[in-house]
C-alpha cells in the first residue's frame, strides 16, 4: 500500500519555462543585434537616466492605481512566467485515482492521514472535507468558491502589469521631452544638440521596448497560468466528488482525462498498439 500512495510534496517543484527566457532573449537580442548590425554601439542605448525615468515614473504609476497588497501579490505572481506549474495534470489525475483506489477499498475515512501530507492548499482541502464526511453540495459549493476567490487574486495580478504595459510607453515620451528640453538650452552646438537628441529618445526606447517585452507579455503569460490552475482545480474538484460518491476508478480516470490535453498524448497512445505495427511486416513475404 505505502509504494501506491502519491508523494504530492516530490511534485511540487517548480521547474524553469524556457519559453519565457527564450523569448525574452530573441526579442532583446534582436533589437541590440540590429542596431550592432547598423553600425551602432551599445553605449547609444545604455542611459542609467532614461532606465530611472521610465522605471520609476511606470511603477509609481502602478502604485497610484494599485493597493499595496496586490502590487506585492503581483511581484510575488512574476515567478509564475519564469517556471511552469507545479502540478501537472496528468499526476494529478494520477494522484486522484490511486486515492479513489483505495478509498474504495478501505473507505474514504483511510485516506485521512494522506489528506494531512498533500502539499496541494487546494487538493488538501478538498480531501479533507471529504474525510470528514462534508455534505457533497456543499463541499462542491465551498470549493468553487475557493475555485473564484483564487482566480480573481491572479487576475487582479495580471492586471498590474498589463497597467505597467500602458504606462510605460507614454513615460518614455516624458522622458523623451525632458531630455529635448534640456537640449534645447544648449542650440548653439549643434554637435552637442544632434547628440542630446539621440540621448532623449532613448527614454522612448526604454518605455516602449519595456512595454512590448516585458510587461504585456508578462500579463498575458499569468492568464495563461491563471487558466491553467482553473481547470486543474475544477479536475481535482471532479475527482473528489467521484471519490465521495464511491465511483470505479477507471469510470473516474476516463471523466478526469477529457481535462488532459497534453501534446504528448497521441504518442502514448501511438506506444499503446505496437502489435498492428509488427503485423505489418510480416504480411510482406506471404505476398511472395
């Protein structure tokens, strides 16, 4: 028994999203690639000023539109687009039936101490009420409304940055006009104003490439984790309820795998009927 029972805490390391930092990488490396390839030099878009400018003008914009809590919520969230979830979905369902198994078995009171060492907030939860011998309505309606609560967190996160990704833009061509006027002083050199002009755009630079690279995309890649994690609760809430309900376990893998829509899937199944291949073969010389 103790080698079937899921080991949730192995599970919930989060590993590196190469998407992320692929990505980040192509854009910033294209953009300093083409202006190297240009004849340009790195110094031409190195400017501490316009960095301080258009950083510090996006994120005390944020603040003002922003309460403190969520803003930190939303720092915190930023780890969510550099790794991938820590719980897949096919473990997941994995995790669920091997307790359907045994609850089935034993009871569902048995899987009382396993409720205690799941690492999952959510999936403990679920166990646990269903452990205790929660109402399933009610255990259904509690559930969902953690299901809401938690997507309305990470929506709200997202939203802080997709805010960055539109204030940044417009803070550049601040910049940009404190750094004309500033050239403005000095019409006398015109060395000296061609130079100060170029400088001044930078903030431009800064405040849309931040916005186009980092920010937005930033946004969109936490919708993505927030649906993932909606549907992985919703899975979990679907095993649960077929495990108070005292489901086969094999009836409960088929309703969780319609959730499993991994792009590897067609590969095991290919692996699952290796006989038809080999039959093929042997077909060959007969027709001699």
């Amino acid at each position: 028994m103790p080698s079937n029972s899921p080991k949730p805490k192995k599970r919930m390391a989060r590993k590196p999203d190469p998407a992320t930092v692929l990505g980040i990488l192509l854009a910033v490396g294209g953009i300093v690639g083409g202006l190297l390839l240009e004849k340009g030099r790195l110094q031409d878009i190195v400017q501490g000023t316009a960095a301080m400018i258009v950083m510090g003008g996006t994120i005390g914009a944020v603040l003002v539109t922003t309460p403190m809590p969520v803003f930190l919520q939303a720092l915190k969230a930023l780890r969510g687009i550099l790794s991938t979830p820590a719980n897949s979905v096919p473990e997941r369902i994995e995790a669920l039936v091997q307790y359907a198994t045994r609850a089935r078995k034993n009871g569902i009171v048995s899987l009382e101490e396993e409720a205690l060492d799941v690492e999952d907030p959510y999936l403990r939860k679920a166990l646990g009420l269903a452990v205790d011998g929660t109402d399933l309505q009610e255990l259904k309606k509690m559930m969902e409304i953690d299901i809401t609560i938690a997507e309305q967190a990470d929506e709200a996160a997202a939203k802080v940055w997709e805010a960055a990704g539109g204030y940044a833009p417009t803070i550049g061509i601040i910049g940009a006009v404190m750094g004309l006027i500033q050239v403005m002083k000095h019409l006398e050199d015109i060395k000296e104003v061609g130079h100060g002009i170029a400088v001044a755009f930078v903030a431009t630079v800064y405040g849309v490439g931040s916005a186009n690279i980092f920010f937005l995309p930033a946004a969109q890649k936490l919708r993505a984790r927030v649906r993932q994690a909606v549907m992985l609760k919703e899975m979990t809430l679907e095993g649960i309820v077929g495990i108070v309900e005292g489901l086969n376990p094999m009836l409960i893998r088929l309703k969780l795998n319609s959730f499993d829509q991994a792009p590897d899937k067609p590969k095991k199944q290919a692996r699952g009927a290796p006989s038809k291949a080999k039959e093929a073969p042997r077909a060959a010389p007969a027709g001699d």
